[in-house]
C-alpha cells in the first residue's frame, strides 16, 4: 500500500466515525424529543407514569444500526396508552412518534452536512 493509498484510507475511517457519531447524536436528540412529548401528553395522577418515560440509543457493530427504543416502564402504561375495560385510552407513546420521528431525516441531514 502506497503512503497516498495510506492516507485516503485513514480519511475513510476519520470520516466514517465522525459520521457515526453524528448520527448517533441525532437518533439520540429524536429519541429524547420523544421522551419529552411523550411526558408531556402523558395523563398524569402520581407522575409514576410520566416520571418511567425513558429512551434507550444503542449501536450494534455487525449491522451498523443505530437504534432508539423509547419506553413507558410503569406496569399501566399499556393499559393507558391503549384503554383497558371501560378505561379509554390516553395515548401518549404513540403521538410522540408520529410528531418527533418524522423529525428524524432532518437531524440526520443536519449533523451529516
């Protein structure tokens, strides 16, 4: 290998990383946009609810997907979202996705530019 063929390759890796990491940190800010919508729609009558609403960005290096789960970790949250019985639902998860990952090809736009 040539010291030129040297060269592109470790601006290939720098480049690659760095397109990672934005990446990552946009998935990251969508994921957290969710978390704070969903809080915000969350019904709320001890918070219990509200305060489980977490997210989750992990990486997995075979696939190269970035993914972000967002959650509702108190035991109703299912029942809320979706009604149970006569309760109607009060669905907070589900809007937060439709208004914030839409968002998501603008931030991976931004932070790759």
């Amino acid at each position: 290998m040539t010291e030129l063929d040297s060269e592109v390759q470790a601006r290939l890796a720098r480049a690659r990383a760095e397109i990672h990491a934005a990446a990552e940190t946009a998935v990251t800010e969508c994921a957290r946009a969710m978390v704070e919508r969903a809080r915000a729609d969350c019904p709320v009558v001890s918070g219990r609810l509200r305060d489980s609403i977490g997210a989750e960005v992990s990486f997995d290096p075979n696939t190269g997907i970035i993914e972000a789960r967002v959650y509702a970790a108190a035991p109703y949250a299912a029942a809320v979202e979706l009604g149970r019985g006569r309760s109607r639902p009060q669905p907070f998860l589900l809007p937060a996705l439709e208004t914030q990952g839409p968002d998501l090809p603008r931030r991976l736009s931004r932070v790759v530019r």
